[in-house]
C-alpha cells in the first residue's frame, strides 16, 4: 500500500491526501476520531492513542504512526487489549511506519497514522 507523510501534518494514502490523522482499516481510509482519548489529554500533555477509540483490530498486526517526531503517545489500554485480541503493535514515526506498508497489500493494513509532533 503506497502511504506516505506529505507534510508536517499531511498524510497521503493511494493518492489522496488527507490533512489530518487517518486509520486504514484493511485498506478503508478514514479521519481518526480522538474524541474518547480526549480525557486522557492532561495526563499526556498531548491526546493520546487509547483503546477507547475505534481502533483497526481487524488483523494480527496494529501499526501505529506516532507522528513526524514520534511524539503521539500510546496509553497503555493499547497494549492490553492487543494483548486480550492476539494483535502485535508496531509503534514507530509515522514515516518510519508508512514504509513499513510499502510492502503490504492494502487488505492487510491495520493502521493508525498521526500526522503532526
């Protein structure tokens, strides 16, 4: 799958650019909705990743894109529901994860990418 961060703050998937942080869900694309890690915030100084989201749990393999510097933090109820599905994560900069999908076919892609910090 060819995905790539254009931009502080950009990420295109396929050819379609998108301005702010998406989830790939066996190669369906859409806007991340961080409003259930919101509340996390203050603990964080940044909107974490947290299992209260709706997460891509679709795969064997959750890709997670902690942004341009890698900053995104992931809240530990990630790890333990991974742990609960048999789902390994793969935590990386969103860059480093977007050439990790390079090589994969979009069916198989399970991925949150942050766009920013």
């Amino acid at each position: 799958m060819r995905v790539r961060l254009v931009a502080f703050g950009e990420i295109e998937v396929e050819g379609e650019r998108y301005p702010y942080d998406v989830v790939i869900d066996a190669g369906r694309v859409r806007k991340r909705k961080k409003g259930p890690s919101k509340a996390f915030r203050g603990a964080y100084g940044h909107t974490p990743v947290t299992a209260a989201e709706d997460l891509p749990w679709g795969g064997r393999l959750l890709l997670i894109g902690t942004g341009a510097d890698g900053a995104l933090p992931i809240d530990p109820s990630v790890r333990e529901e991974a742990t609960r599905r048999g789902v390994t994560i793969e935590a990386a900069p969103t860059e480093e994860i977007c050439e990790r999908l390079a090589g994969l076919p979009a069916k198989q892609v399970h991925a949150v990418l942050h766009a920013t910090c």
